[in-house]
C-alpha cells in the first residue's frame, strides 16, 4: 500500500510540473524559443547556456549569437515560412543558428550529418532551401550531391570559405538586435527534422514552435530541472532527442547544456568529471557501449542525479544503473513526428512511461490488437479496432484532436502523413496517429517496448519479438551487441530467424543453444548466426537491419562467419548445406 501511494505522489507531482510549465503554451500563443532565450538573456545574462571543449556561451551571447544569425537571414530577404538548411557538425553554432533562424519565422531543415549520396540528394529535394548553412568538415559531401540536385541551395561555410560563400564574415557584419518576427505564433512551423532513414529514404517530420515547447518543457519537467542543472549531452543535434529534449531542461530554465562533437565511450565519463553535469541523455546502444568499456577512473566519480533517454535494454538496466551510480533513470517513449509520448517518472525497471487509468482521457493513448502478418490491426464485426487487454501485446495510438498535446503534424509528404493515420478507430469519424510500435501495459499503467512492426514475424505459426531475443542474448557472456531480425528463405513461406552478433574475443558457440533454450520458446530461437566485427549504426545509435535482411544467410553473399542450428547446437553453414535447406531437402 505505501509502495503503491510513492508511485502515485511520484507519478502527479512530475506531471504537474510539466503541465505547469506548458501552461502559457496556446498555438496562438507568441511564446516561442526564441523569445524564451530573449527573456533568459535580460534575466540571467551571465549563467552559462553552452559549454563546448574549452568555450562557454552564457545566455546573453547565446542571444546575440542567434539574432547575428536572424539578422543575416533578413538580409538575404528570408522570411516567415522561407526554408533554410543546416548541415554541420555539433556545436554552439548549431544551436545559435537554429534558434536565430526561427526567430525570423523561417523554417530550418536539420540534415542528418551521417547522410551521403542519394540519401542527402533526397533529403536536400525534399526541403528544397534557397540556402544552407554547412560547416567545413560536410562541404564535400555535399559537394558530391550539388549536380544531382535541379535547384541546388546556395552554400554558406561558417568556418571556412572553401565550397561556399564565407558565412563567418557575414555573420560579423550581421547586428546583434532583436531578430523575432513580431507576428509569429506557436502553431507556425520551425523545424523540418528528419527520420533515420534506417527502412528507406528518410522523411521530413514538421515541427512547430508549439511541439518544440512541448518537448523541451515535457524534459524539464520530467527532470524537475533548475537553472543550477547542467545536461551532458553527445547525442547530435540533428535530432529530436539530442537537438531538443536533452535541450529542454537547460533552455527553458535558464541552466546549461555541455555538448561533444561526437559521441566517445572513452572520453565519456571523464567529461561527466570535468564537467560535473547533474543530468546526461541516452539512447539506444549508448549505454550498451558504456557498460561493455573497461573500467573508468570516473564512471562514479560524478554529480549526476537522473539521466534521461529511450533504449536502454531491460536486460542491462540495473547493471548499468548499479555500477555507474546513477540515481535515478527516467525512460521514455515518442516519437520526432508522433503524438503518442510518456516519461517513466518513477524509474520502474524496463517500462518506457505510465499513464494510469485515471489518466487515460487526458492522454488518449490505445494498445490495439495487431495482426503481424498483414501489419495492421484487427477490427471486429462491427469493423472497429480492438482494444488489448493488460499485458497482451499490441500497436500503440494515439488519438488525434484539435487539443495542442493531441496534433499531428505530419511529415512534408501529405502522402506519409495519410499513412500513418488510423481511422474509424473505436466510432465513425474519429482518427489516431499510427506509431509502428508493438507495445503492452500492465495493470499498473506502465507500458512496455514490445518491438518494432516489421521486425517482429511469425514462424511456425507463433509471433517472434526480434527485441525479445536480442535481451535473451545480450545478458549471455561474451555477447557485446546483438541484432535479430528475421530473414527469407527461398521455398519457405514466411519469414525465419537470425541474429547478427558482435562478440569478445574468446567468444565460443559451444553451449549457446543451450543457453537460449533456457530462456527462449523453441519457435523464437535464432536458426542463423552471423559473427560480425561491429554491428552498423545509425547516427542516433539505432541497429541497422536493412542490408542485414537483404542479405539473408545465403554464404554466396557473405564473408562473415556463418552457422545453423542444427538439432541443439550451432554449426558453421557451407553453402551445399545452405542449398539443401532451400531445396527443402533439410527441415528447419
């Protein structure tokens, strides 16, 4: 009883404060980030926004650093609603650039800085900027796009004039004075941000001023963050978790934001040392990459009191929570584009947010049963979606509704917008947004990250969690990173399970079978193993499956080690044995 009213005072006190927070913010509202960072500049002028390697920039030259970029703008003849990309590295820059930019009403396109060839032709078409903010060490990937693209945006080096008009200089010559349109709102557009990429070519999400609020003040309320708090943040700012919710607890409270150019596992905890953050933020295998390094002279050496992200695998978590010290965990759940979002306040081990029952009218989000197969989800006589009962496993939605916490934005396609719209839902009329997520909550309101749709799959007539398996195999010693997905064979009927593996040295199959038998179905053991020296990335540390499934198992294809469960333990797969599995002449 005493467990369960903590877990509820937790639970209204941190929602609370973050409604608190988002009280003033109305689509018609003038409140943006920018007139926040105005506002903390008069108040706070000398508490420091940004630390970056030896540079600190306190609120005032944050301010004025984003009206020299404002003020460049207008003088191009940029205006509301006028695109502008921006294509570098982290840096103060980066974030100076896009609130500056903002304040004039332009939009800004973040371009995914690990995107070469077709992949940034595309993403380049699709905002269509006049201009593009590039830092040096990018100019010649886009250099090796420029003559793909018909109307190709006019490139400005902030650091450098190679490749490009000499920004550095413009900027200089730019004022310092008050950049905000006086008639931008809340509801107007100021972000394209793009999603990973990581199943086809990726698609521009609209972010308002208004979900930019709503994210940064959600985090900083999640984190109950001062302007005494500090966040340590690596992840790029490109995207939605690094570019704007690490962002939020610092720069909507005055407090600060330490920020790496890249991502290092071994400078990390030094760098939570020198820096003394009180927060850092996560994400996918970050955590991973922390626990499986050596044994830092720092890594309890700190002053951080919660750390924040989605990603971290239940079957790690309170290993890395135990030896890295860290006092409290705050996962959550969403999406750059979606409307569907929750925080786990109270650090309950696995679970990615909690909406308890009596709070379901005020975040309306549905777990709905799922057909795999067909990957979409099942309706009843009455041709209404089915709503899944505690624990059982489903597609996540979020209704969709005039309410500013309820708006789908979409995506800059209005065609990928319809996809990912359900309606006629639970009553004629009525439209929820899609996540592509299996999730399931318990009797408590937590819920649950089942896997992706599309990467679980059925064999022999049974539903195989790809995330699943990869916990099973990543508590297994030896294992440093897993990824399952499931694979075609020629003359089989659905799909069958594989796993890419990067080990240790010393690693050995013998007993792996085992292993997973004690904790894995039959159905949902891995039938391949591929030996991988790393397992590929995207830039926001999500595993890559695309190439992986393409390639199958087929060794004609394949340099890395290969084996096939065979009766109760994995033997190297030749390709006569691969052949005869596809001639049906060997069972799985």
């Amino acid at each position: 009883m005493l467990n369960e009213i903590a877990r509820e005072a937790t639970y209204i006190r941190s929602v609370g404060r973050t409604l608190w927070r988002m009280r003033h913010v109305k689509p018609d509202s003038p409140i943006t980030i920018g007139r926040l960072i105005e506002d903390l500049a008069r108040r706070m002028p000398h508490n420091p926004a940004i630390l970056y390697e030896e540079d600190t920039l306190d609120y005032r030259a944050l301010n004025q650093r984003s009206n020299r970029f404002a003020n460049w703008a207008r003088g191009l003849g940029v205006s509301r609603g006028d695109m502008i990309g921006l294509l570098m590295e982290n840096r103060p820059d980066y974030i100076a650039a896009w609130i500056g930019l903002t304040k004039l009403g332009a939009v800004c396109s973040l371009f995914n800085t690990n995107l070469r060839g077709p992949a940034l032709a595309h993403s380049l078409r699709v905002a269509n900027a006049r201009h593009l903010i590039v830092g040096s060490e990018l100019i010649e990937a886009f250099a090796e796009v420029r003559q793909d693209l018909d109307q190709p945006p006019v490139p400005w080096v902030l650091d450098g004039t190679q490749g490009g008009e000499d920004l550095g200089t413009a900027l200089s010559a730019a004022g310092t004075g008050d950049g905000i349109d006086g008639a931008l709102r809340a509801k107007d557009l100021a972000l394209y941000i793009f999603t990973s990429g990581t199943t086809g070519m990726p698609k521009a999400a609209k972010i308002s001023h208004l979900r930019l609020l709503f994210m940064m003040y959600g985090f900083a309320g999640a984190l109950n963050a001062k302007p005494s708090d500090r966040m340590y943040n690596v992840l790029p700012l490109y995207h939605s978790a690094g570019g704007i919710c690490a962002l939020g607890p610092a720069l909507t409270t005055g407090g600060s934001v330490v920020i790496r150019r890249k991502f290092s596992v071994h400078e990390f905890w030094s760098d939570v040392h020198r820096y003394r953050p009180t927060f850092f933020q996560y994400i996918g295998e970050l955590c991973r990459y922390l626990l499986n390094a050596p044994t830092s002279a720092h890594e309890q050496d700190h002053s951080l009191r919660a750390i924040t992200g989605n990603g971290l695998r239940p079957e790690i978590w309170q290993t890395f929570q135990s030896r890295f010290r860290i006092p409290k965990i705050v996962e959550f759940y969403g999406a750059t584009e979606g409307n569907v979002s929750m925080l786990n306040y109270d650090g309950r081990l696995g679970a990615v947010g909690r909406i308890p029952s009596y709070m379901r009218s005020l975040m309306p989000v549905r777990i709905v049963r799922f057909d795999v197969e067909r990957e979409m989800p099942i309706r009843n006589a009455d041709g209404f979606c089915i709503e899944c009962e505690s624990d059982e496993a489903g597609e996540a939605i979020g209704r969709i509704s005039s309410d500013p916490r309820q708006r789908f934005e979409g995506y800059s396609r209005e065609e990928d917008t319809q996809k990912k719209i359900l309606r006629d839902v639970f009553e004629k009329g009525d439209a929820w947004f899609r996540t592509g997520d299996l999730l399931k909550r318990d009797a408590y309101g937590y819920f649950y990250f089942v896997d992706r749709i599309g990467d679980t799959f059925r064999f022999k007539g049974e539903n195989v969690s790809t995330n699943e398996v990869a916990e099973a195999l990543g508590v297994i010693e030896g294992i440093k990173e897993a990824n399952v997905y499931g694979i075609s064979i020629p003359g089989m009927d659905g799909r069958v399970g594989m796993a890419a593996l990067s080990v240790a040295p010393g690693f050995r199959l013998d007993g792996l079978a085992a292993q997973l038998a004690g904790t894995l179905p039959a159905y949902a053991q891995p039938l391949f193993i591929r030996l991988r020296p790393e397992l590929e990335i995207t830039g926001t540390f999500k595993l890559r499956k695309v190439d992986l499934v393409q390639e199958g198992a087929d060794p004609a294809r394949i340099d890395d080690p290969l084996y096939v469960l065979k009766e109760d333990r994995y033997v190297p797969l030749d390709a006569q044995y691969y052949a005869d599995i596809c001639a049906g002449r060997i069972r799985l």
